[in-house]
C-alpha cells in the first residue's frame, strides 16, 4: 500500500513546524515545500497560515503557488485543507483592510466578525465544533467529538451548494 504524501505549501505565512510533527507523527510522508515540482508530487495539499489575506495572496501569487494550488484542485481532483488563514485563502474573496481575490476555490467570502452582544468577544479564541458538511478523505478518521482551537476576526462565509 502507497504511503500518501501530504505536501504542505510554504508560502511564508505558516504555521508549518507543529503541523508538520503531527501529520510525521501520525504516519504521514510530508514535504514542506514552495516549490512546484514538489507540490506536483503530493497526494494531499495542507494550506496553513497565520497573518492577514492580502499579504497571503500576494506570496502565493508572487512565486506562482497560487496557479498550481488551482491546477491541482480543479483539474487533478486533490483534496487540500486550508487551516486558519489557508482556509480563507480557498475563499473568493476577502474584505480584510479591502477587498481582496482569493484563490476562489470555495464560493464565499471571508467577512469581519461583528459583536452582538457583550457576551461576544473579537477575536474569537477558544475550542469549537467543527462539522464537515460531506465526506472527506481528509477526515476519515476524526472523531466529531474533537475540537478545534480558533482564533480569528475574520470567518469564512461559504455559499454552499450540492457540488462543494
């Protein structure tokens, strides 16, 4: 059986050392790469990120990460997960300090969180449910009881159809 790889993209705006220990520690071939040639070679694509959109877009596209994180969703059919600022990065759109193209893999927008009540606090920090809307090699294993650990002021507004 072919061990999967799991090509995590470095882009400069990631949090790459601990997701990169957990996905070795769980069996994982990994490459940290922004390279094409490697990119082209994974099974899986991880999107991580920490920092604001615009700048994540402008890395991606400066060295021509972007083209090949499209090509290989799109056309080749490989699952990626997005993780914090990666997971807006899917979006359509952004309107962090402006408005912004994402990589338009997922219709939505990634929108200003805003306060309701005094309860609500910005940025959201805390441990939340996270429940995928369909099958997923990418979550063949996950327990729906976990958690996930968020911290944000920005959140991913999807238009969810029956082909996402």
């Amino acid at each position: 059986m072919k061990k999967i790889t799991i090509g995590i993209v470095d882009y400069g705006f990631g949090n790459i050392s601990s997701l990169y220990g957990c996905l070795m520690s769980l069996g994982f071939s990994v490459n940290v790469s922004s390279k094409k040639s490697v990119l082209k070679k994974s099974d899986i694509l991880f999107l991580p990120g920490v920092g604001a959109f615009e700048e994540g877009m402008n890395s991606l596209n400066a060295n021509g990460i972007s083209d090949i994180i499209r090509r290989r969703v799109r056309k080749e059919g490989v699952p990626i997960l997005g993780i914090c600022l990666g997971m807006q990065l899917l979006a359509d759109e952004s309107f962090e300090h402006g408005q912004h193209a994402g990589l338009r893999l997922l219709p939505g927008q990634v929108n200003r969180l805003v306060s309701e009540s005094l309860d609500d606090r910005i940025p959201n920090i805390g441990w939340n449910k996270t429940i995928p809307v369909k099958e997923s090699v990418l979550f063949d294993n996950l327990n729906h009881s976990n958690s996930f650990y968020f911290v944000h002021s920005y959140y991913f507004s999807a238009e969810l159809s029956s082909d996402v």
